[in-house]
C-alpha cells in the first residue's frame, strides 16, 4: 500500500531515530556537571557522519596526532593500529585557514575571546567585541579550546567548540576549527599540551 506524503513526512523522525544509537545519546545528552550547562545536541538534525565515532583511518601520523581533513569536514584523533576517533567540524572559510603541522601550544577551558585586528578589518561588526568576551556560554569559543602554535609562537588559530552547533560541516568561520561543545570536550581530555597537529587543505 503506498504511503502518503503526509504519512511519509510523520515518520521521517522515526526513520531518523533509526540512524541514531545509544552511544550517540550518550555523548550528545545533557551535560550538568560543568561551570556552564550544555543543553542535549539535537542529534536528528546532524548527519550520522558529523558525530562522534571510533573508525578505521590509516595514517603515517603517530597515536596521539591531531589529524584535520579540512575538505571532507573532518577531524581525527589518532589512536595507532589503523583507528581514530573521528569528529564532524567547522572549518574556515576560503582563505582564513591554516596548512600543515603545528601543535598544541596550551589547551583552556570555558576560554574568553578577543577578535584579532585582521578579524576586525574583515567584519568591522567585531569592532564592538575588540575589548573581549568572557568565557561563558557567550563565547565563540565555546567550552573548550585547543591554540596552535608553530615554532613557540602562536599562530591565532584554535580548535574549539561553538555556540552555533548547526554550523558543523560548513566552512564559514575565520579561519578556526569549530567542534559542537560534545566533542571539544572529549578531544581536550584526550589531547595533551605539545600534541601534533596536521592540518590538510585541498
């Protein structure tokens, strides 16, 4: 018997409910036991590809690596033996990005956020932020943040969580690795100060 549009439209949910397992509640639910509230991700709105999953990856890089596949929207999370963790970002818009190795230089929590002067020029709507934002569910940076430094310098680049979780998989930020604040979370408890990172252009 044919199903209706209607009928079809009702059940879309459901069939998308379907795509979703208990592992992805788990680690996109409610988190309270940190200094700011994370609200549940609406998974049914995301791609299964954009959450959070142990693969297979085969890399050269060592366990403990950092791997950023800017085109496909990816980030890895080395772990050897052919596997990673693998993460759905945001990344730069054309441009604004980073190529190459780097590492981490220092890691923050709940970190504030000062735009750079070059942001400023590029959208001078940013000039109202040149003195600052707490560190807060106010923050473009979101609860965690990883900075990039090269050769003891910083490269004002980071990896970091967002307040806008619906831009996962898009390139719009300036420049950044934007993750949902889920998954910041779980890479800064993974990653240590001095880790590796490979950051891949098309």
């Amino acid at each position: 018997m044919p199903i209706s549009r209607r009928g079809f439209l009702a059940g879309l949910p459901l069939l998308l409910a379907g795509c979703t397992t208990n592992a992805d509640y788990a680690n996109y639910g409610p988190i309270a036991d940190e200094p700011y509230p994370i609200k549940r991700i609406p998974l049914e709105k995301f791609k299964p590809e954009l959450r959070r999953q142990e693969v297979a990856y085969a890399t050269r890089e060592p366990a403990g690596t950092i791997v950023v596949d800017t085109p496909a929207r990816r980030l890895y999370y080395v772990l050897g033996e052919g596997r990673a963790i693998r993460y759905g970002v945001g990344v730069g818009r054309n441009g604004y990005a980073l190529a190459g190795h780097a590492y981490i230089g220092r890691k923050a929590e709940w970190p504030g956020w000062t735009p750079t002067g070059k942001m400023i020029a590029r959208d001078p709507r940013n000039r109202r932020y040149a003195g600052g934002v707490s560190g807060g569910l106010s923050s473009p940076l979101g609860a965690r943040a990883l900075y990039l430094y090269r050769g003891g310098g910083d490269t004002m680049f980071r990896i970091h969580g967002t307040t806008q979780p619906w831009s996962i998989g898009q390139a719009m930020s300036s420049g950044c690795i934007r993750m949902m604040n889920h998954d910041v979370i779980d890479l800064y408890n993974r990653v240590k100060v001095g880790a590796r990172v490979l950051v891949l252009q098309a």
